[in-house]
C-alpha cells in the first residue's frame, strides 16, 4: 500500500462514519422533502445514498416513494394537453396579484441579503477575498499615518516643583483679640518653584524674558539673556518691530540699559543677525558703541555694525568714536573702519 493510500484512508473512514450518521438520524419529514427531490432528479448524489438507507428501515417512507412512482406512471398514459392562451394569462395575472399583496422588505432586511450574497460570493473566489483584505490593510493604514502626519502637535511637557519650604514675603495685618494675649498675624509666603520644558514652550520663553529684568543673581540674567540670544541666532521667532514683548526688544533693553558687561556682550551676539535689516537694531548698536563703558562691549559692537558701516548714521559714530574714545584701541578700530569704507576727511 502507498502512502498516499495511507493518508486517505483515514479521510475515507471518517466521511463514512458521518455518513452512517447522517442516514441512522435522519427523519421522516427530512426523508420525504428528499423524495419529492430525487423524484424529479434534483437531489444531491451526497443525500442520495442516505435516502437509500432511510427508505430500507422506514415503512412510510417507502410507501410514500411507491406512491410518487404510481402517480409518475399513471400521469404517463394520460395524452399531454398544452394550456389554453386565457389560462396562461390568468395565470400570470393572478401570480402578480399575489406578489403585490406581498408586504416590501424593509431596507434593512434587504441589506443584509445583499451582504450574505456578497459573503458567498466572496466565499467562492478566494482570490478577490485577498485583494479585498490586502486593499482594506493599505487603506488603514495609509488612513492611520495621514492622521498621525496631520494631527495638531501637542505643546511641550512641564514639569513643575512645589518645593514645601517657603520665605515670608511681608505682612498684610495684624489682629488682637481683645481682653487677650492672642495675636492673628496674616502674611504672605513665596514659595519657589521649578519649570522645565522646551525652549520653544511659549511658557519658558516668558519665563526667560521676565529673567532678563528681574532676576534673582548676574548670573540668572547672563543665563536668560544667552537661551534668548542662542534663539535669535538660530532664527527661532525671534520677533522684532513694535512687538515690545519679543525677545529681539528684550535683548535691544539688555544690550542698552543692563549693569552686567556679559549681559550686554551676550544681547549684542543675539542681535547681531538682525542688524542688516532691523534699522531698530542698527541704532542700538551705533548708541551702545557711542557710550557703552565697557571697552569689550564697544570692540564687540563695532565688529558687529561691520556689515553696515556704510549708513551714514554708523560713519558718524564711528568718525566720532575715532576721535573722542579713551581706549586707544577702539579709536584705531574705528578709524580702520571709516578707511575701509573710503569716508575719512
């Protein structure tokens, strides 16, 4: 025996064993909708056989066949006689009668035939069953990075402290009760706290601006001032013009009016890219090497004002400066500038 005779064996039993089943509990009502069918040959050879073995060890249904075989013979000596025209037409007009009075299906009963239609025929064809699921994963999850490409950006986390200790700011009132020692003292407490995010968080870069005015320590404004400059010099909203609360303006305030020589040495490196087209800039700079006290502020601004030394209002400064500035260096500085731009007298 081959082995392939072997591995269908087994499937062979088993088809019998269901078989065997099939014919020992099928009933009589089953049976003779059967017969009607193999009667008129329509019966599937698979309910054919079982049928056979029903008919063997059930009476009634056997006398029900024998008499469909009497009748199919007695029908057959009788001449063949073809419907009259009118009652054709009868016919037909009673068969529309019929189906008019039959009630429409509801949308939904008519839905889910369709469905069940289009699972069958998906059921047959196993290819398109494919394509479908292949065409529904491309489209979800083409669906899926459309979203995520288009959804809104979520601002950037905060981490904020609440340390508990806490300093006595001042004191809003003092009350005693009466015929008592019992004194209510009412204060307020500023309690410090901690913010961490991006420096592109609109929160941080307030909190930055307000550490160029008030902040704490030098060395908190040197440290404000440098997040902001780095910002302006990477060209990240480093708004300009009559916005007096953007950072170009915050950094013009610091490079003029701070104490700090490193503030103003580090607003200047912030505005420098701005100095060519914001003529707001151009004149804070022309004013802070006029009268800044700080030889590396004044060095540091006339590097800077290098691109536009041919504006009138820079060759004024510089002319002066040349003539009147105590640091023997910064008047050779700008002297070499006026020469470079051919306006010395």
């Amino acid at each position: 025996m081959s082995k392939e005779t072997e591995r269908k064996t087994p499937a062979k039993a088993v088809g019998q064993v269901l078989r065997l089943v099939e014919v020992r509990t099928m009933k009589c009502d089953k049976a003779q909708e059967n017969l009607v069918l193999m009667h008129y040959g329509e019966l599937p050879d698979e309910y054919a056989v079982g049928l056979e073995q029903h008919l063997i060890g059930c009476e009634a249904c056997r006398r029900e066949w024998d008499a469909l075989q009497a009748m199919e013979q007695q029908f057959a000596l009788l001449p063949m006689v073809e419907p009259s025209p009118n009652l054709l037409a009868q016919a037909r007009v009673r068969l529309d009668e019929t189906l008019d009075t039959i009630p429409p299906r509801g949308m939904f009963s008519r839905i889910a035939t369709n469905f069940f239609v289009w699972v069958g025929h998906v059921r047959s064809a196993p290819a398109l069953a494919t394509l479908l699921l292949g065409v529904g994963f491309l489209t979800g999850n083409f669906t899926y990075r459309y979203q995520v490409a288009h959804a809104p950006k979520a601002r950037p986390t905060m981490t904020i402290s609440h340390p508990t200790d806490a300093v006595i700011a001042n004191i809003t009132g003092i009350t005693q009760t009466p015929n008592s020692e019992l004194v209510q003292v009412s204060y307020n407490k500023v309690v410090p706290e901690t913010v961490e995010g991006s420096l592109d968080s609109p929160d941080i870069r307030e909190l930055l601006l307000k550490g160029t005015r008030s902040a704490a320590t030098d060395g908190v404004r040197v440290d404000s001032v440098a997040l902001l400059a780095g910002e302006c010099k990477a060209g990240h909203n480093c708004k300009g013009g009559t916005d007096t609360n953007g950072i170009r303006n915050a950094l013009l305030v610091s490079m003029l009016y701070d104490q700090d020589p490193g503030v103003r040495l580090k607003a200047l490196e912030g505005l420098q890219p701005y100095v060519a087209q914001d003529l707001r800039v151009r004149d804070a700079i022309a004013e802070a090497l006029s009268r800044d006290p700080s030889a590396q502020v004044r060095e540091a601004a006339i590097e800077t004002l290098g691109p536009v030394k041919a504006d009138s209002t820079v060759r004024q400064v510089l002319r002066t400066v040349s003539t009147t500035d105590e640091n023997p260096y910064i008047r050779t500085a700008s002297y070499n500038a006026l020469e470079d731009t051919g306006d010395l007298q």
